[in-house]
C-alpha cells in the first residue's frame, strides 16, 4: 500500500469535501485529519489497513467521521479502489456489519425510542421545529400520538432502526378535511451519525410508495432556506418550491428564517 501517498499534501488541504471524480461516487463528509493528527498513541496502535469497494467507503466514511472521533482515513486515486485505514475498534464495527439498519413502520413499542429521538434531534439540530429543551412530551403521550397515526390509517411513521435505536423518520400525515383530504404533510429528520447515506432518500422512496397506494395526489413539506442538504433531498425526489414562507421561523437566538413552501404532485 503507498504509504507515502496516505500523507500527501491532497489529502492534508481537504476540509469538508472531496469529489473523487474518476470513481462512481463521491464522499462528501468531512473534516479528514492528516494521518496521526488527532490519534492518541494507543489509537495509533489501533490502526489498521483495509481495502474496501467504493460504495463501502462511501458508507464507512460517513459513519466514522459524523462519530468525530479516532480516525484516519486515506485514499490514492484509482477509480472504485480506495485504501482506507481506520481505528480497528470502528473496523469492527464495520465488519460486522454495524452500518445495517432497518426501515419499518412505526410501532406503539417505539414510543420510548421514537421519543427518545425526537429529544435528539431537538438538540442536534436547528433545522427541526422545536428548540431544544421545549418538548415535553411523555412515553405515554408519545404511544398515544402514535396510536392516533396508526388508527388514522391516512398517516403513517417509517423508523430507521440500527441495533439498538432509532436512529431516524419520517412521518406522513393526511389532512383531515374531505377537500384536502389527498394532502399529505411530510416531516423527517435523522440523527446526525446517520445522515448522508442515503437513508433520507429511502425513506422517502417508502413513503411514496405508500402513498400512491393510499392514493395521495399531493405530497408537501416546508424547509429552511438555509437547510441545504434538505433543499437537495427534496429537489432530487422530485419536490418543486412553490412559496417562500417569510420569517416563518424564529430561531432561540432571535434570527429570522425563511422557508420554502414545497409540494410534490404524484
Ligand atoms: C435532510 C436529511 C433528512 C437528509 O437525509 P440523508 O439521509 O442525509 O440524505 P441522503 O443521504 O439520502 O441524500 C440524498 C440527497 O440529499 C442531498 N444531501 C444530503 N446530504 C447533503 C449535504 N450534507 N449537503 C448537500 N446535499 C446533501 C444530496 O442531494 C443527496 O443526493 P446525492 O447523495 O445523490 O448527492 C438529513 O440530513 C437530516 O435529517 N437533517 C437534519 C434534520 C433536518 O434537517 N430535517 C429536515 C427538516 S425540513
């Protein structure tokens, strides 16, 4: 493996993107460390060498740097190969297949987790509604919001779950009154560790499916003008801005934010 190129210059000046233009894809998650840089030594120990497929670095890539933690990665430039190097205690995680998770339905046995998420999102992320700290919601209410979901049988909750959590949603909900009655209103957000990966867009590919079962005609969300990474989700599953919501938001540290109001006809 060449060592010396895991400490070239190209891989020291990336700071958060790197589009690997000969190879399939594209790793777009960041910050990448010089090999070493933020390794204590028994970390260092821990190294290990491994030869992964594209499409796999592209998943580990995500899932190592969002943990912010011990890592060093390097790459040489040939198409589809990557030589990568991590701490072996991610590699294990890795190899066991750690990156699996599942996307079901919701279940009133999720209400803890599902709760439990919500309070996370609410605190990694400004791009959700409530600030951090303002749910108050109980397991028991929780259940009971998700009873409603189920028995409604128009709105539905899809869960991303890795071994032991709930990582992620998305939740439909149909309007009540007969003449929007083939509206449905999307929510989703995903915990920080397990974004960029695709799950966002199967998640949507679920929903969809369902609600052309369910014969919805009008799928709409609203999304920060700033959230661009939800902007891009949105536009490449085929919603189109219809508005701008003007100072729709009000941040807790006093901003204003526009939103965009956003539809998608099916
Ligand atoms: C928005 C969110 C749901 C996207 O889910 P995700 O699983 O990360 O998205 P995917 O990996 O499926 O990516 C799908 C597309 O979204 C866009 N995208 C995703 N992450 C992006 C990023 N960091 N920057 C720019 N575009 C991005 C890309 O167009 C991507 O397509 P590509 O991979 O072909 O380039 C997720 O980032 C999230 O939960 N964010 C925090 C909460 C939030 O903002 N919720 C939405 C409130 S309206």
């Amino acid at each position: 493996m060449p060592r010396k190129h895991w400490r070239g210059a190209s891989l020291r000046a990336c700071s958060c993107t790197i589009r690997h233009d000969t190879s399939p894809g594209a790793i777009r998650h960041g910050p990448f460390r010089e090999p070493g840089m933020l390794l204590s030594s028994d970390e260092v120990q821990l190294t290990v060498g491994l030869r992964m497929e594209f499409s796999q670095v592209r998943l580990l890539c995500s899932r190592v740097t969002s943990l912010l933690t011990r890592f060093l990665i390097c790459f040489r430039g040939k198409p589809g190969v990557i030589y990568f190097k991590v701490a072996r205690e991610i590699m294990d995680w890795a190899i066991t297949g750690g990156w699996n998770v599942e996307i079901r339905q919701i279940t009133e046995d999720d209400a803890a987790a599902f709760l439990a998420l919500q309070l996370q999102l609410d605190r990694e992320t400004d791009f959700m509604l409530m600030a951090p700290g303002e749910r108050q919601t109980t397991a028991r209410q929780q259940r009971d919001i998700i009873r409603k979901i189920l028995s409604d049988g128009r709105s539905m909750t899809w869960v991303i779950a890795d071994d032991r959590h709930l990582v992620g949603g998305l939740t439909l909900r149909a309007m009540a009154p007969f003449k929007i009655r083939h509206t449905g209103h999307i929510v989703v957000g995903l915990l920080a560790s397990h974004r960029g990966q695709g799950l966002g867009s199967k998640l949507f590919g679920q929903m969809e499916t369902w609600a052309r079962v369910h014969a919805f005609h009008r799928l709409e969300l609203t999304v920060m003008c700033d959230n661009r990474a939800a902007l891009n989700l949105y536009l490449t599953q085929g919603f189109m801005v219809e508005g701008l919501r003007r100072d729709s938001i009000r941040q807790p540290d006093g901003h204003w934010v526009d939103e965009y109001a956003m539809s998608k006809l099916l």
